[in-house]
C-alpha cells in the first residue's frame, strides 16, 4: 500500500479541464450539509432508532446536525427512514421546527442512494456540500471546518480517513504508487492485498454540489451487498476534480454500532468536556463529573465529586457545586454556594444564594441573592426573595415570598385542593414560626409574624401576629398513673 506519510498529502491529480474550471468559477456559495440517518441499528439491540439513544443527554443524530448549523450549513438535509417522525420530532424540538430539511428514505438502499435522495432538497445549491453520518457523534468541528476548506478551495472531493487499531468492516483507501487517493473499497469486495490497507475511509465528505449531483445519478448497485456505495464517487473524483484527504483521529470519527460503544463514545466526549472547563474552574474529580455539552461554567468555579450538570445549566463565577448535586438546566448565581446532594431543575439560584445539603429545587423555583435553602426543603414555581431563609424541612409551592423572611422548620404551603393550584404570598421580613400551614390562597402581609403551629387560613395583616393551636394543659402525675396500669413492665425509656 502507498505510505501516507509520505505522499503528497494534500492534492490527487486533477484533470486538467477542471482545473481550469475552478479558476473561473471562484464562485462559493456557502456550505450545505447532508446527515444520513436512516438506518436502523440494529446492534443497539432496541427498540428506538439508533440515532435517538442519547449521548451525554443528546440524541446521537443532534451531533452532526449541530455541528453542521456551527458551520453555517444552509441547508441541512437529514435523510432519515427508521422511525422517522421519531427522529424528526427529536431535531424539531432541539433545533426548531425548519432547522433541519428531512428527506425520506424509506428503504435503505445503500449510503449513495441516501445522498441522491437528498439531492433535490439542495436544487440551486451551488456551494460546499458536507456529508455527515447521524452515528458518529465525536467528529471535531476543526476536521470539518479543513474539509470544507480543501473542498471549497481546489473544488475537489475531500474525505475523512482514519488509522484504527483494527480496520475490519471500513471501507479501505486505495492510493497510488504516489500516493494519491483513487477510490475506497468496502470490506466485502476487497482483495486480500487491499485488505491489508490500514487507512480507511471514515465517511465524512465535502464536494462541491454540481460534482455530487452527477456523481450520485450515476451510482450503480454492482457489488457484494447490491447497494448503491456512496463510496464509489471517490474514484469518480479521482477522475475528475481530484481528492484530498483529511487524516482525522480514528477515535473522532468511529461510528457507534452498539452500547458498549455509545458507553465508550460517552466517556469520551465527557473527558473531553471536563478538560474544557479545566481551563478556568476547578473539577474535584473530572472523571466522577457528568456536565452535558450545553452547561457553561464562569472563571473560578469549583465543581465537586460526582457532580451531575445538565441541560442548559449554568455555574456563575466562582460559585460552588458541592458532591452529588444534581442541577438541570439550572443557573447558579455568582458565588453561590450549592451543598452536597442537592437537586434542581428549571431553578434559577442568585448570587451568593446557599442551597442545601439534600434540597430540591423544581421547575420556576427562584432563589434570591444571599438567600438560604437547607436541608429537605423542596420549592417549585416558588420566588424566595432577597435574603430570606427557609432553613429545614418545607414545601414551598407557588408561593410569592418577599424579601428577608424567615420560614420556619417544617412550613407547608397547601397550594393543592385536589383541582387546582393556588397561590400564598408572603411578604417581605414576616416571620413564619416552626410548623406552619399556610392553606392557600392566603396572604401574609408585610413584618406580620405566624406563631409555631399555626394554621393559616385567612390572610394576615401586616405586622400582626397569627396564631391557631389548642391551648396546652397540664395533668400532673400522668406519667405514674400510666405505669400503675402496667406493674410488670418497665417504661421505654428505662429498658436499658
Ligand atoms: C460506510 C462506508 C465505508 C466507511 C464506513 C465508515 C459506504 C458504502 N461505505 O460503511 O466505506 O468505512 O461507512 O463508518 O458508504 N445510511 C442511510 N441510508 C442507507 C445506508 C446507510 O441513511 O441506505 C446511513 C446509516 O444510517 C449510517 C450511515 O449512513 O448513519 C452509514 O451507513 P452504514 O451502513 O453504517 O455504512 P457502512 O457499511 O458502515
Ligand atoms: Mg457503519
């Protein structure tokens, strides 16, 4: 086999018409990008479609999408046939409704013929077309933006190629005595010589679009699997526009066929994020921290062990996220202090806010600055103003609650007459003592104080005093008249 470290790596030869051509035609008309995705992956051994099982909480097929619309890709094409309204439904949610331009492929008749169906949903497309493969979720944006680039400047055929440890089942590159590529051969029509060829072929192309267009109308299916091989246009370029190769990191562009490799990719692609981050904020124990591809963290934050950041969420600077936390689509303000074991999702946390240990934040709850949430104390669709406390062992729903107030241990907030929700304000420095049950819709006005044990059925004015208990009494010697009754048994307390 041609040596590829020292061929002339950049350019095949090239017609010498078509070199011209390109001269003239300066014109680039941008890039548009093709993701096939319509197989249905069947080593994943499941009932979803392969490119909907997710990595690091995205769907597999949202990575080569996203990555194409980083690049400016106008249009991207998805060719999808397994459970496609599935896939569809997935790209819609996460890219919105016209982001991604779907083509149906309803049986799969081999990658070039995937890409000939996608072609009339590029008609006037004159640019950059990049082909991406739904099941290969590491590719890195810099392979893409160099295969862009070759393709866009000589206006060639430029592919992905990859050095695995073990090369069975790619497509090998084939390279003249110079070394330039002349086509790819798939393992199945290989001879025992090209089988030897350790270079091969990731799948990953750029090509001008009129050469793709011709290129695939004239694919035949004439080899071992009877598919149309989207493979073939690289001997048809080498002909003609000529091929570049892109050598990319055979870990970057391996294609996920089961769940040990999904396992894998994921380990991956989480080094790869934690490293990221590194670079400014301090990660306890990387390789015990989860954070998806779209949380940021601000400069000086400090992450701690097996700590999980998803969605959307967002560290602030110099905060900290102790142990076990668990925070979805979460923003954590500046200096915020998250204690071990908390969990949050939808939750926005102020600055210098200090959040658990083991306390639960649920969608629309909003903690203020400086303001404190302690242990088993759960919030939903709850605003906790500026300052104010609720230190232990409550369930703040709905509820509007002013600044600098304190809620005392155990507070419940009956939001929930068994139809609807409803609303309990409190407002700002009103004291709520230990045990209280605020039945809503109720009002707390401002500086007014509830007393322990109270429940709060009517709305309090401010600066007064709430209380509802049974008055205490007190019936001496109860405690030895119990144990008259029970002359052969010794009290609890005394068992020891
Ligand atoms: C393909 C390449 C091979 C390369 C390998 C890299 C061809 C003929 N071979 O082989 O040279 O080394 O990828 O992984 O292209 N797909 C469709 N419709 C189809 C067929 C496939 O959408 O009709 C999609 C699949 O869902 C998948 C991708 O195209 O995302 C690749 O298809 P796959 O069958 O895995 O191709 P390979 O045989 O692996
Ligand atoms: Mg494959």
């Amino acid at each position: 086999m041609a040596s590829r470290k020292t061929e002339p790596k950049k350019r095949n030869a090239v017609a010498k018409s078509e070199k011209t051509n390109a001269k003239n035609k300066a014109v680039t008309g941008g890039v548009a990008a093709i993701v096939l995705a319509a197989g249905k992956g069947t080593r994943m051994r499941s009932a979803r479609a392969k490119v909907l099982h997710e990595l690091l909480g995205r769907p597999l097929v949202a990575y080569p999408v996203g990555l194409a619309r980083e690049l400016g890709a106008a249009p991207v094409v998805a060719v999808l046939g397994h459970q496609r309204e599935a896939v569809e439904a997935a790209l819609a949610s996460r890219f919105g409704a016209d982001a991604v331009a779907v083509v149906e492929q309803a049986e799969q008749r081999g990658t070039g013929h995937a890409v000939r169906l996608a072609m009339p949903a590029l008609r006037g497309f004159e640019g950059i077309v990049l082909i991406l493969y739904g099941d290969v979720p590491l590719l890195r944006r810099e392979t893409l933006q160099q295969l862009v680039g070759e393709a866009e400047r000589y206006q060639c055929l430029a592919l992905v190629t990859a050095t695995p440890a073990d090369a069975t089942g790619y497509g090998r590159v084939v390279r003249d005595k110079r070394g330039n590529v002349t086509g790819v051969v798939e393992q199945k029509d290989a001879t025992p010589d090209e089988l030897e060829i350790d270079e091969v072929n990731a799948g990953i192309y750029a090509a001008p679009a009129a050469f793709l267009r011709a290129a695939t109308a004239d694919l035949v299916a004439k080899n071992a699997q009877g598919e149309y091989y989207l493979t073939d246009i690289v001997a048809a370029a080498a002909r003609s526009i000529g091929v570049t190769a892109v050598d990319a990191d055979a870990r970057d562009v391996a294609g996920i066929n089961d769940r040990e490799q999904l396992g894998e990719a994921e380990l991956t692609m989480r080094a790869r994020i934690n490293r990221r981050w590194q670079t400014h904020a301090t990660l306890r124990d990387a390789a015990s921290i989860v954070i998806e591809p779209d949380v940021t963290i601000d400069v000086d934050a400090e992450i701690g062990r097996n700590v999980t950041l998803r969605g959307r969420t967002r560290v602030g600077h110099g905060a900290r996220v102790e142990d076990g936390a668990i925070l979805v689509d979460t923003d954590v303000g500046a200096g915020a202090h998250i204690l071990p074991y908390t969990i949050s999702n939808e939750a926005v946390i102020g600055a210098g806010a200090i959040i658990g240990p083991f306390a639960r934040l649920r969608p629309g709850a909003q903690i203020g600055a400086e303001a404190h949430v302690g242990n088993f104390v759960e919030l939903k669709k709850t605003v906790l103003g500026k300052g104010s406390k609720a230190n232990h062992l409550s369930y703040l729903g709905d509820a509007i609650i002013g600044e600098k107030v304190n809620i005392g241990a155990g507070t419940i907030t009956c939001n929930y007459n068994g139809y609807e929700k409803r609303q309990t304000i409190i407002e700002d420095g009103a004291f709520i003592g230990s045990d209280t049950q605020l039945v809503a819709p109720v009002r707390v006005g401002r500086g007014a104080v509830v007393a322990a044990g109270t429940t709060v059925v009517r709305d309090v004015p401010a600066g007064a005093l709430a209380i509802s208990r049974a008055d205490q009494r007190e019936r001496a010697g109860y405690a030895a008249d119990v144990a008259a009754r029970y002359p052969d048994k010794k009290p609890a307390a005394k068992t020891k």
